[in-house]
C-alpha cells in the first residue's frame, strides 16, 4: 500500500455540510486531488487516509459530527468511506459545455481554471503548437453541442466576427459571449445587423459586472463565473 492512494468519498451526510454524498477527494502520501469541502473535515479525513497508507490498510469508514466537535458551523454529520486505489479518476463532467475559441494570454487562463472546475471544456486555436482541441474553425462550430457556452477571444478581430457570424448564422443555441470593448461590440452589432442577423445575441463585454481589472487572470476569473452563473440559470429552466 506505501505509495498508493486512497479514496475518500461521501455516501451519506445529515444536516448541513460543506459537500453532498458522492463529492470525491483520493490523496496519496504526499498530496492531493478533490475536496470533500475543506475545514478540520477534510483535515482529518486526509489524516486517515495517510495512516491507512502507512499502515498498509485498505478500507475503512468513518462518520464524522460538523460543529463543535470540529470546529465548523454547518453542524451536519458526514458519513465517509475509505477505499485503496490504483490512482485518481477523473471527476465526471456535468452541464453544458464551455467553447473556448482562442488560447491567448486570458484564454489560456479561462483553460487552466475550467481545469478545476467539472463541466467540458473545448477549445480552439489555429495556431498548431498552442495544442487546442480544434485547429479548424469549421469543424469546432460544425460540431458544437446544440446548446453550449460560447466564448469568442481570438488573436484576430476579423476571425473573432466570422466566428460570431457563424453561429448567429447556425442559431446556436446557449450562450455567445464576445470579449471586447462597447465599441467592438457596436460595430460587429452594425455588421450583423447589415447581413440581416441578430445582434442581440452577442455579449459583450465579457464577465460578470463588478468584476474589475485588465489584468488576464481576473477577466478569466469574470468569464468562468459569468459561464457558471449561465450553467445555473439554465439547470433552474429546465
């Protein structure tokens, strides 16, 4: 068992707790993936992850009391379980998906934070060393989802409009969100509207309001809680 991992999940939680049943953590002797939600929670859990690594043992269960015996204010009780694995899985993907269409200085920060965050991602960007899911701009919008988050940042402006056009054109269904300035944003609006298209389905700018500051990672930061603000509203829809 020295050196493997082992995997700690929820199956059962009374009352109020940072995490539901099913949320995942799997942690080895020197590190860690997932959360279980943080807090002396996961402390202890993690601990008796490494004793049971230590001590060569590969299952065990634990129900653990949230308040002041813990030390955290939800005041639930989770119910644990501890199995040894091979390795980590990959957390499941849930929701619709993110297109990201340019992986510049901010898109290639939008990429590393959808890392950690459970919902698809893909990408595109015709510039081959850069290793987007798509180099053809074609084949990425041709086999788009029917609903998806679409969020256009190019290199290019005029590829950034082609793109836009396009899946005004196609009746995308979801979300279009464009970064850009207001100016940007009224002169695709204006071509739009001249090849008879709707330029209300553009967003622009991107992110959420609020969210200030030019600097790659904080519009990145904006433009994934704008896309998971989205994702909610539309799981309440349906």
């Amino acid at each position: 068992m020295r050196g493997g991992w082992i995997l700690v999940e929820i199956v059962r939680v009374l009352g109020s707790a940072p995490r539901g049943e099913g949320t995942k953590m799997w942690v080895n002797s020197d590190s860690q993936v997932g959360s279980i939600g943080g807090g002396r929670l996961e402390f202890l859990a993690t601990e008796r992850a490494r004793e049971m690594i230590a001590e060569g043992s590969s299952e065990a269960v634990a129900s653990l009391p949230l308040g002041p015996a813990l030390s955290q204010c939800c005041g639930g009780i989770v119910d644990l379980i501890f199995n040894a694995v091979e390795r980590p899985e990959n957390e499941p993907y849930q929701g619709f998906a993110m297109i990201l269409y340019g992986l510049g200085h901010v898109g290639s920060a939008v990429s590393r934070i959808m890392e950690t965050v459970p919902h698809p991602l893909v990408t595109f960007d015709d510039r081959e060393d850069l290793g987007a899911s798509f180099i053809d701009v074609s084949a990425v919008i041709d086999s788009a989802p029917e609903k998806a988050y679409h969020l256009v940042m190019t290199y290019s402006h005029e590829l950034d409009f082609e793109i836009c056009r396009r899946l005004v054109e196609r009746n995308t269904g979801g979300f279009i969100s464009l970064i850009g300035s207001k100016s940007k944003k009224a002169r695709f609006a204006s071509r739009l509207r001249k090849l008879g298209l709707d330029s209300e389905r553009i967003n622009c700018p991107i992110g959420v309001v609020g969210i200030r500051g030019k600097e790659p990672t904080v519009i990145a930061v904006s433009a994934v809680a704008e896309f998971l603000l989205w994702q909610n509203a539309e799981a309440l829809s349906e």
